[in-house]
C-alpha cells in the first residue's frame, strides 16, 4: 500500500500508479501507451531532446566557467526530463519555463515526505498530534501548488485553436475524467518520471568518476573514436552497445525504485508453498533480486562488461530475467523505453562534452538516500573539464 498521504496528490488513488488492477486501471493504462508513451509521439520530438540535452552542457560548461570547473548538474537533468515529459502530456508545444521551473521543487518534496508519511501510516495516531501535523499540511500545500500549476496549462490546451490530439491530456479530456483527477494523473507523470531519470544519471556519473578506465572506454564509444562529434543524436544512442551496457549496470547497482510500487494479490494465491489473501500488499525486492550472487558474478562490483552478451547463454538467460529495474508483469514501468532513452541520450552527451572527475578525495560518496527513491545521500557535486573534440560551435 501506498503512504496514506498520498491520497491528497493521487486524487484520492485515482491516478494510474495508485488505483487498484481492474477496468478503471487497464483503460487508465492503454491511455498512456497509447498517447504519451506511443512511439511515434516520443520520435516526433527526437529533434527537441537532442537541442535541449545539448542546451543542457551548455548550461553546465557556464556553471564551470564561473565555479573553478566544479557543477552540481541534477537540476539541469531534472528539467531536460521535465521539458520532455510536459511536451508528451500537454503536446509539442509546450514552452513554459514557469511550469518547468515551478514543478521540480513540488516533485522533489513530494519524495522526500513519502519517509515521513510511511512513518504516519505506522503510527495513523500521529496525524492527529499537533506538532506532527507538519507533514500533512506541507502536504496540502504542494497539492495547492500543483494545482496553480498544471489547471492553467489544461485551459491554454482547452483555448488553442488547434489542440494536439496526440497527448496524453487530450486521451484525458476526452474520456470524461474529473479535473482534479486529471490534474493529479498529470502531476504522477512528472514524479514517477523526473527523480528516476536524473538520479539514474547522476549515478552513472558517479560511477564513471570512481572507474575512469569506463569512464574513457565509454568516451571513446560515444565520441565516435576517430570521427569527434560534437553531438550524440537518438538514432546513435540505440547503436551504442557499451553505453547501453554502462546504463544497464547502473540500472542494475543503484535500482531508482528499489521495492518497485507496492502491490496487491487481486486473488487467494500460493507462493513458494505459502498462502496469501486476496488483497495482501506484497513489497517486491528489486533491489535483492539484482544483486542475487547466484545470477550476478561480483554483484557488488561495477561491471558493464557483464551485459555484453559475452557469457554463456545459461548465465545471459538467468541475467535476463532477474535484470528487473523496471518491474515485472502487468505494471511494469509504463515509461520504461523512454527513461532508458532519457538516461541514455544525457549520459552519452554529458561524457562526449566533459571529462568527468572528483571535486575533491576519492570521488563522490556512494550512499543511498532511501525514501521511496534510492538517491544520493549527498547530490553529486564533481569537476569537469571540457573534451578537446568539442566545435568552437559548441560553447
Ligand atoms: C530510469 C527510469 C525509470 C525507472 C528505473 C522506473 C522504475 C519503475 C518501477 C520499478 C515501477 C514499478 C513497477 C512495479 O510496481 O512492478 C514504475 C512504475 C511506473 N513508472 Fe517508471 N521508471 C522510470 C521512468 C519512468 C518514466 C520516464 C515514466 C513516465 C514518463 C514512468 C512512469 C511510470 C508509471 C506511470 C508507473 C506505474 C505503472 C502502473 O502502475 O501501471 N517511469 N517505474
């Protein structure tokens, strides 16, 4: 079950990651693959991702310039996922720095209270205490803001003289849905969407500053080796087998949602001999299961090589079905195939454009922050020095 506060910003669970298995949840479902996840409205905006993954160095190499080489680049990948996903929800128009800019801090407070909300579904009396009251009314006040937020973007959508009719928002507005449901279906996109992708990346580069022999074996896949692009399009990203490898490795060491979205038998079932109920929540270790060392050699070492397709067919087989960072079954991740590209698409350009290196020590600190996200204990913070490669075009 989820945390009791989220039925504040779910529309009382009527959004898709919070409503139960049945009807309302299957149509919810094909809603979204077949609108804001369809693959043909993610290609339509290749263009507009490659701009702004390169409008996102440029923003990190002015960072640089000003810092002695040192960025925190979270908040620039936060937004890229932000730009992206509203252009899938609201159509390819959609332009609204305000919004972008205005949404992360809601997205980003909503993760960090789920700890204290667990807290209150442990003790439900805690609601009722005074000084405890904190967290629910931070509560009220992020699902005030999303609302001043997201109503404006559906009545610009509702006023346009030619609405898309490939959003998500247009799936929404046509099949009768309450605005307030709406709003908060909405809202869900952004934060199942935003925290996984740039965390995943922010990993990624910390791993690539603590192994800097993957670090160049990765540049030289994405710069092309002799070739020196200046840029990493869509198309490249899917012909990249080690980038796709190093994706993987982090998908696999830091899972972004390690015990998945809880679940619920929807029948009496048996597992491993044991009897569940119907209606049992049921938390899945994703988290485990990728580091199990019967399928995973060395799990705890950082290894890409292992998902090169090198091993024996036996190993590959186990490899691929424990490799479950997205889920498994009927609610696997609806955004998968567009967070690996987001992640995969950041990352390429991020290492093309810059060396990256430690800010100071070892390197960045590796611990998990677990909410209901595993994030950096400490935002990654690191040294860049601009690639040789790079056109005068560039910065
Ligand atoms: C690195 C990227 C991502 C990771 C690792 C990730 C991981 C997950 C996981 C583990 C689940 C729960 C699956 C389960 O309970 O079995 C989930 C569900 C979900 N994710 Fe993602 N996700 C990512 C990106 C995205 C993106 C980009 C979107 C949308 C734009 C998205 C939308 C959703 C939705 C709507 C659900 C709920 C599906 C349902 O209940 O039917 N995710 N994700």
């Amino acid at each position: 079950m989820l945390p009791y506060m989220f039925k504040y910003i779910s529309a009382n669970w009527t959004t898709l990651s919070t409503s139960d298995h049945g009807p309302y949840w299957q149509s919810l479902r094909k809603g979204v693959q077949g609108f804001a996840m369809n693959p043909s409205s993610i290609s339509s905006q290749t263009l507009s991702q490659e701009k702004e993954a390169i409008a996102m160095t440029q923003k990190i190499q002015e960072q640089a310039a000003v810092n002695g080489g040192i960025v925190h680049p979270i908040d620039n990948i936060r937004h890229n996922t932000i730009r992206v996903v509203g252009r899938l929800c609201f159509g390819p128009d959609f332009n609204n720095e305000t919004f972008v800019v205005g949404i992360d801090p809601f997205i980003y407070d909503i993760i960090n209270i789920a700890a204290l909300a667990r807290f209150a579904d442990a003790f439900p009396f805690t609601r009722y205490i005074p000084g405890l009251r904190g967290p629910f009314r931070k509560v009220a006040e992020i699902r005030d803001g999303i609302v001043s937020l997201v109503e404006p973007e559906i009545t610009r959508y509702q006023s346009s003289k030619s609405p898309c009719t490939t959003c998500y928002l247009h799936f929404l507005l046509s099949n009768g849905y309450t605005m307030e449901t709406i709003i908060f279906i909405l809202f869900e996109m952004f934060v199942l969407s935003v925290d996984s992708t740039s965390t995943a990346t922010t990993w990624a580069l910390a791993f690539l500053i603590r192994n800097s022999e993957i670090q160049h074996k990765l540049f030289k896949e994405v710069s092309g080796g002799d070739e020196k692009r200046e840029r990493v399009t869509v198309d490249q990203v899917s012909k990249m087998p080690y980038l796709q490898a190093v994706v993987s490795e982090v998908f696999r060491m830091k899972p972004i949602a390690p015990l998945a979205i809880p679940h619920k038998t929807v029948n009496d079932t048996t597992l491993t001999g044991l009897k569940i109920d119907k209606g049992t929540a049921v938390i899945i270790n994703i988290y485990a299961v990728l580091r199990d060392p019967k399928v995973w050699d060395e799990p705890e070492r950082f290894m890409p090589e292992r998902f090169l397709n090198e091993n024996a067919l036996s190993d590959r087989m186990a490899m691929e079905r424990s490799f479950i960072p997205f889920g498994a079954g009927r609610r696997i991740c609806v955004g998968m195939d567009l967070g690996k590209l987001q992640v995969g698409l950041t990352l390429a350009n991020l290492i093309n454009s810059f060396e990256w290196l430690a800010a100071d020590g070892d390197g960045p600190d590796m611990t998990d922050d677990f909410t209901i996200i595993l994030r950096m204990k400490e935002p990654l913070v690191a040294r860049i020095k601009a690639r040789t490669n790079l056109g005068a075009s560039l910065f």
